[in-house]
C-alpha cells in the first residue's frame, strides 16, 4: 500500500466506534435514590482509570452525599455561575449602601452652604439677634444656691448639641454640624468610622467568594464552631472513610442536580490574590487617610476658625525670679510683665522687619501676659477649696448640717495648711508664660525666631555659649536666660490647676503610671493567654495531623513532649469495635476526625466514646468565649484607672 498507516487509523476508528456503541447500550445510572442519573443532573463523568483509588472513593462518597451520581472534574460552569452571583449581589450591596450615603452627603453640605449664606445676609439683624442670646446666656448664670430645675433644663438644652432649642438628629446631624459641637477631633473620628465601614464593605465585596467557596468544604475539624467553616482552612471537601492526600482535595458543587469539582489548589490562587487586593485596598485607605485627609482637615479648620491659640504662644524656660519683679507700675502691671513683655515686642519688631510680606497694618503690642507662678503644687489644693466651699453651701441651702460641718472640718484644715505655704502673688517665682500678640503672623513669627529652642542640647549650648559671651547673639535672652516659646494650647485645654507641678514631679508621675499600665497589659495578656491555652488543651481535635509535611507542624516538637499524634489517615481506617477498647487519646483522635456533625447525630457515640471529647470541646469553647469576655472587662475596668491615673499625672494639658 502507498499509505500503510491507513488500515491502523481504519481499526483505531472502529474500536472507538464500538466503545460508543458499548457505552450506549449501558444502563443508565443511577443515584444514590436510585434516581437516573439524567434526573440527578451526573451527566457523563469519565472515569480515570489512573486515579488513585482513594480519591475515586471519596468522589463516590461525595455524589452520593450530594444526591449526584456523579462528580464531574472536567467542568467548571457551575463554579462561574457562583462568581457572577457573587459579584452581583457585592455590587448591588455596595451600591445600596453608598450611593445614599454619597447623595445624603452632597445634601447636607449644600444646606451647611445655605445656612451660612442665610447668616451673612442678616448683616446687623444677625449680630443684635446673637446679642441677645449672649444676654439671655448671662442672665441663666446668675443665681444663688436655690435649685432652679426648669432653669436648669433649658441651661442644658441651651448648652448641649441643639439648634433653635431642638436637639440634633442622630441620623441628620451633617460631619460639619459635629465639626462645631466637638472640634474636628470630634470631625474625624466620626469620618473615620464612616470611611472604615466602607472599606470593610469592599473587602467583605471583593473576598465574598472566598467565604462562598469555603463554606462549601468539610476539610476543617469540626468541633462545632461555625466561623470556621468559612475560612481557608475548611476549603475542600474531605472523606471520613477514606483518606485522600492535600494537594487533591477537590471543591465540590452542586447547582441543579449536577455536582461539578475543581481542584483546590486551582481556587487558593485565586482567593490569595483576592485576600491580597482587600488587605492592600485597607493599607492604602489607612495611609490616604492619615496622611491626607487628617493633615487635610485639620488646615482647613485651622483656616476657617480663628481662636484664640492663632495669636497666643507659649514661655517657658524663664527665670524664676529677679530683684524688683514684684514692683507695679501705675497701669498695676509688675516689673517681670513690663519687660518680659519689652522683649516680645522687640523680637517682634525684628521680625518683621526680616518678614517681606508681612502686610500688619497695626503696631506690635502684647495684648495679655498671664504668668503662672510657682504655688508649690498646691494650686490644685485652692481649686479643691472652691469646690469644697461650693459643696458647703449646697449642703447648708439643703439643710444637711452633718455633710455641712464635715466639709467647713475639711475646708478650714486646707486653709490652714494653704496660709502657710503660701506668700503674696507677686513675690512667688514664675514657672511659665502665656501671652496674647495683637496679630496672628507676629505669634508665627515669634515661633520662628525660637524654633530652634525646642531642642534641649541645641539650648544648653545657646545658653552656655551666650552665658560666655562668644559665637551667639543676646537678644533672644531673657535676664540671661534662652527662653523657649511655642504655640500655645487651646485656652480651654489648659489645666490652670497643673502648671505649677514641678517638672520633675510630672515625669516621677508618668513613670509610675507608665509602669502601672505596663502591669495592667502584663496582667491582661497573662489571662488571655491562659483562658486561650485551657481552650486548645481541652478542643483535641486541634492536634490533628494529615501525615503530610507541608501542612503538618513539626513533628519532631510533638515527639519530644510524648504527645500523642492523630493520624488522620489511621483514624479514618478504624472500626468502632477497636477504638472502644483503647486509649482515651484514640477515642479523642477517631471522635475529632469525625467531626461533631456526625458524632452529635448518632446517639451511641454521644453516650459512648466521644462523651469525653464532646465534654472538652464543650470546655474549650467556653474557655475560648470566657477569654472574649476577659478582654471587655479588661476593657471596662482600664477605663475607670486610666481615667483616675490621667488625672493623677497631672498634665499641662
């Protein structure tokens, strides 16, 4: 013949042709009902006669539990059916949540717009109205100790997040209006909150098929916890009869009565890319909005609100005392104020003369200069008295004579003790400064001209160079002192009662407290460590092993403490009668590898064999829920010390 590979193509067509014949005239399958498979939905599933007979057998098992005569390894529509599905329902959740968001978000601004159109065009009609308020304010804080309680409601609604008398919506309350009741700390943290539950909705949107798919396993211990079928660790589905290696374990799916598998390996790339973009998607929100929108905000308020921490500054540094500073001159200022105040004005000067664009019109003037004076640290014991006396009044108004003397016991003990420490204002040393210039950029500009006095060693070195009178100039010195001058808190964030706690007592303080909340963490990881331990101790299951290096933990640790190791391909091959008769370790073992599922359905093993292990799993999720409750009382209680050690510290601030 020409061509003497024709009788061979001729015979391989027939043999295939006799096979289709063959496979015609079969039965058709049936289920594990007895169900065809065509109304089963198995369709053809090709059997691989190089399969590892295990795997075939778990196959088997698994139509059989599904009501498929089949597993069908060779599509994968069924999967892209639930990849839609997801991805629809992600986008309409998504979009349900934040398109209203956005539209409500828009509204409010443009109503914030209008009010403050609305409040410009009132003009002088709007000053005399806020006038009067102010007025009416002033009269509700005149009064004696008769408790006034209608009075006091509508001091509290007046004073309290309201607008017109009516209190704020939970729900209509704009970002700006909460700008304006707690600051733009109060701004951005509720921001924050908003921004962070959209991100965890893309996440959640963006990682839902991931739970989908392993949600769809049974390759996790089942001890009864349900979160743990959702995560990777359950992805797969896994055989109690037959032991089938990791790296087949298969993702089985059933849609219309057809069971489709896919490899697991195949969907873990797919889901460690998804689980990639949500981690990388939170990473870059955290860092957009830490170091855009925080630094954002906060210049915008900054340019928006004018306070009184725009013109004031911080003095420190300064000299104690000096002879003639308790003298006065005719306007009852002392001689530390009158020159200190010389300074300011003088660098001020100097300044702007260095300053181009500066356009003040008006003269350089120290407005107000408050030195805080030395009490001894017992400024705090004066607030106290006030308070005391306060109290007393009440007490006598309400005619407790007991509470009444108890306390005027107290309040002449604290004024005796007060008489002796104390001297005249003017002659008490002087620990600090706080001063108030006539414009905004001459307080920016005194900062810049002591920036650099913020630094401990670049400041011993002005000082010791300027107290030797070589290399640096005088004129930032205050009776030969290199003062230092910062911007200077918010006024209602100062703490009056603090500033005249020596600074070495303010740092003994933060030690003690740093070490008493140390202890608070030490104590706090101890119990949680502990509460968690006794969970895995007593949830067995947790010590299974497959036999298989790349999942399994190092063995040799569990050798060298005699643990006993679960086998899971040994458990999976014993019979009842033989794990009746042994260890309690093999019973443990053969109940975990069961699962809860199956030993809760069969009455005989809940009284029986894994009686023991239901029992300790029970105790290790108590255990595990009691460590849960650990940290909310941690929680609670660290709330109420670290409230009192904050105010122990006594902070400038």
């Amino acid at each position: 013949s020409r061509h003497p590979h024709r009788p061979f193509r001729s015979i391989a067509q027939r043999a295939r042709s006799l096979a289709r014949g063959v496979r015609c005239l079969r039965p058709p399958a049936t289920g594990a009902k007895g169900a065809p498979a065509a109304a089963l939905g198995g369709g053809m599933c090709d059997a691989d006669p190089g399969r590892d007979p295990n795997l075939q057998a778990a196959l088997d098992l698994w139509a059989s539990e599904r009501d498929c005569s089949c597993v069908n390894l060779g599509s994968d529509e069924h999967f892209k059916r639930v990849w839609v599905f997801c991805i629809i329902v992600s986008l309409f959740i998504c979009l349900v949540i934040t398109l209203p968001m956005c539209w409500t978000s828009a509204k409010k601004d443009n109503d914030e717009v209008t009010e403050v159109d609305a409040e410009a065009a009132e003009g002088s009609k709007g000053q005399q109205n806020r006038k009067k308020r102010e007025e009416e304010e002033e009269d509700d804080d005149i009064g004696g100790p008769d408790p006034d309680l209608p009075k006091a409601r509508e001091h509290l609604r007046k004073t309290s997040a309201t607008v017109g008398g009516k209190w704020l919506g939970i729900f209509s309350t704009s970002v700006g209006q909460l700008s304006e009741i707690g600051g733009v700390g109060t701004e951005l943290y509720f921001v924050l909150l908003r921004r962070l539950g959209l991100c965890f909705l893309y996440m959640a949107a963006m990682t839902c098929m991931s739970a989908a798919v392993n949600s769809l396993g049974s390759f996790a211990p089942d001890n009864g916890q349900f979160l743990v079928k959702t995560t990777i660790g359950n992805i797969g589905a896994s055989s109690a009869d037959r032991f089938i290696s990791p790296e087949q374990r298969y993702i089985v799916l059933k849609w219309n009565g057809f069971c489709q598998g896919i490899p697991a390996t195949t969907m873990t790339t797919i889901i460690s890319w998804l689980d990639w973009g949500s981690i990388a998607m939170f990473v870059g929100f955290i860092a957009f909005f830490r170091f855009h929108s925080v630094p954002t905000v906060a210049t915008q308020a900054d340019r928006d609100d004018i306070t009184p921490k725009d013109y004031a500054v911080e003095i420190d540094k300064l000299p104690r005392e000096f002879d003639g500073m308790e003298k006065k001159n005719e306007e009852g200022k002392t001689q530390y104020e009158v020159e200190l105040s010389e300074l300011l004005c003088e660098r001020m000067n100097l300044m702007r003369t260095k300053d181009k664009n500066h356009n003040e019109k008006c003269g350089v003037k120290v407005e107000e200069l408050i030195l805080v004076r030395d009490w001894g640290g017992k400024f705090y014991d004066i607030k106290k008295k006030a308070m005391m006396m306060q109290e007393e009044e009440i007490a006598k108004h309400s005619e407790n004579e007991a509470k009444a003397a108890k306390l005027g016991k107290k309040i002449d003990k604290l004024t005796v003790k007060l008489d002796k420490k104390l001297k005249p204002e003017e002659e008490l040393p002087v620990v600090r400064a706080y001063a108030i210039v006539s414009t905004s950029g001459d307080a920016r500009r005194l900062v810049t001209d002591y920036r650099f006095s913020v630094y401990s060693l670049v400041r011993m070195l002005h000082q010791c160079l300027g107290n030797l009178g070589c290399c640096v100039s005088t004129g930032r010195f205050f009776k030969r002192n290199y003062i230092r001058i910062r911007t200077a808190p918010e006024p209602t964030n100062i703490i009056w009662e603090n500033q005249d706690v020596p600074y070495s007592m303010r740092v003994l303080r933060t030690g003690i407290i740093s070490l008493v909340f140390f202890v608070i963490v030490l104590l706090s990881f101890v119990l949680v460590y502990a509460a968690n331990t006794g969970a895995k101790r007593n949830m067995e299951s947790s010590s299974q092993l497959l036999g298989v290096a790349t999942c399994d933990p190092d063995t040799s640790v569990l050798a060298a403490s005699d643990a006993y190791e679960c086998l899971v391909p040994n458990a999976t091959s014993w019979t009842l009668d033989f794990v009746k008769s042994a260890s309690i370790d093999v019973k443990n073992c053969y109940c975990g590898t069961l699962g809860y599922a199956s030993v809760i359905q069969d009455p005989e093993l809940v009284e029986g064999i894994c009686k023991d292990w239901l029992l300790n799993n029970a105790t290790g999720v108590g255990l595990a829920i009691f460590a849960s409750m650990i940290v909310v009382g941690i929680n609670v209680v660290c709330k109420f010390i670290l409230l009192t050690l904050a105010e122990w510290e006594r902070p400038l601030s």
